[in-house]
C-alpha cells in the first residue's frame, strides 16, 4: 500500500509541474497528455490489478488504460515478435540492461516505442479496464494520441 500511494503521490507532482494530464477522461485546454506504455497486457491488466484485489488497495482510474506495445508491433510490423529482446532485435536495437529487470524493459520498451513512432505507427491506447473510457481510445475518431 505504501509503495501505490508513493507511486500515485509522485505522478500527481510530476503531472501537476509539468503540465501533462494521463488518461484524460474529457479535454483539458493547455495540456498535454500521456498514457502508460508496457509490453503486454500482464503488469497492468492481470499482476496490478490482482495484487490490488488481494490487498484491498484502491487501484487508480487512470491506471485502467495502457498502450500495449506488442499488440502494436504485431499489429504494425505485421510480425509476432519473441519477446521485448526479439522484437528490439529485429529493429536493430541492442537491449541495454539485464531482461525482466523493471527499470531495464522500461527504458527498453520506451527505446522501442521511439522506433514505432518513428517509423511512422500512430500508436494509441489499446487496451481499457472497469469501464474507463479515455479520451484516446483506439476506436475513438476525435483524437489520437502520439
């Protein structure tokens, strides 16, 4: 429970200093927004939100949207990648770091969202929780997030 609230309290600081708004659920003039980015639906579809049934702790709503960015590999490169090292890979990219180690595959995955994106992928939320609707929904025409 210490480690959800210090995690929340931290990215209202950020966002609030920054100026950036994740998972928006209506438009906010003047800001930016962002969503999180994982590989797979696991750490936030099926690990977080069970660990938060299990201890009772209140799971954020903005935590109830995500890019899944092998579902964008798949779905753009038209290939199934084997795992975040192979899809890095087959994009010329070296992994930095030790695997599964959760600071390494985020700046990995990051590294590999930056390829997408600059080879040209639109990437947008893909997955949603608990009948949270954002603002940038894969099936949303209003906007796109990028």
């Amino acid at each position: 429970a210490v480690v959800s609230t210090q995690s929340t309290g931290w990215l209202k600081r950020v966002t609030k200093e920054s100026g950036i708004v994740v998972n928006p659920t209506e438009e906010e003039p003047g800001k930016s927004y962002a969503t999180f980015v994982t590989w797979s639906d696991w750490d936030l579809g099926r690990q977080l939100s069970g660990e938060c049934r299990r201890k009772g702790i209140f799971k954020p709503g903005h935590m109830n949207a995500w890019v899944d960015l092998r579902d964008v590999y798949k779905k753009y490169y038209k290939k199934i990648p084997r795992g975040l090292n192979g899809a890095m890979e087959e994009r010329c990219l070296v992994f930095v770091g030790r695997q599964h180690s959760g600071i390494d595959d985020a700046v990995n995955t990051a590294r590999l969202l930056f390829r997408l994106i600059t080879d040209g992928c639109v990437v947008q939320i893909t997955t949603t929780q608990a009948g949270f609707l954002p603002l940038f929904r894969r099936d949303n025409k209003r906007a796109k997030l990028v």
